[in-house]
C-alpha cells in the first residue's frame, strides 16, 4: 500500500495508517522508517503500537518537506511475540511531493532604479 503526502514547501503534512488485530492476543508492532529519503518522515507517536484484541490503532506518519524534488521512504512494521502470537510483518511505501511554495515574508522597500 501506498501513503501520499503532498503540501506546501516547509509545511507538516500528517498521515495516519489503521492497523487491525482480528485475532484475541495483543499484537506489539515496531515501527521503522527507511530509505533514502527516510529523515525527512517521522513517527509522532512513537515507534511502537501495541493493538488490543479485536481492535485497532493508528500509526501516525509525519512529512515535513524541506527540498522541491519529490521524497520516497518505506514504513516497516515488524511485530514482537506476545503470548506465542506474531502478526505479519507490513510494509507501506511512502511518496511525497511538494505541490506549491509559499513566502515565508514579503518584504517591501524603495529604492532608486538608478543614481548617477
């Protein structure tokens, strides 16, 4: 699966991925960010999810964009053995791309075009 992040240049740009335990155990996921542009994604809540039995939990996955080429990272969920259980391991590739610049000031000032 696929996240898409795309906002402003120097802007946050916030993701979030359901992850489901259908089983009666709790899942524990370890969450790893790589690849080339892997510094430039975060993990706000933290890089370990613990899923409750017959629930969910959102992993939160932060961009903030810092250059105009577009941004590729892979989001690794590894699960640890609770109680003898292991989930599957996920992957999620992770693109972002800058759609538009704003100014971050505007600054006015007057000057003759030309002096002798």
């Amino acid at each position: 699966s696929t996240l898409q992040f795309a906002g402003a240049l120097h802007a946050t740009v916030l993701k979030q991925v359901c992850l489901k335990n259908p089983s009666s155990r709790t899942l524990v996921y370890k969450a790893v960010l790589v690849g080339r542009d892997a510094d430039h994604f975060s993990l706000p809540k933290g890089s370990t999810v613990t899923i409750a039995p017959k629930s969910q939990a959102m992993v939160a996955v932060e961009f903030r964009s810092c250059f105009l080429r577009a941004a590729e990272a892979v989001l690794l969920l590894s699960s640890s053995t609770v109680a003898g259980i292991q989930g599957l391991t996920l992957t999620f590739t992770l693109q972002a791309q800058v759609k538009h610049m704003e100014p971050a000031a505007i600054i006015k000032c007057k000057s003759p075009c030309y002096e002798l």
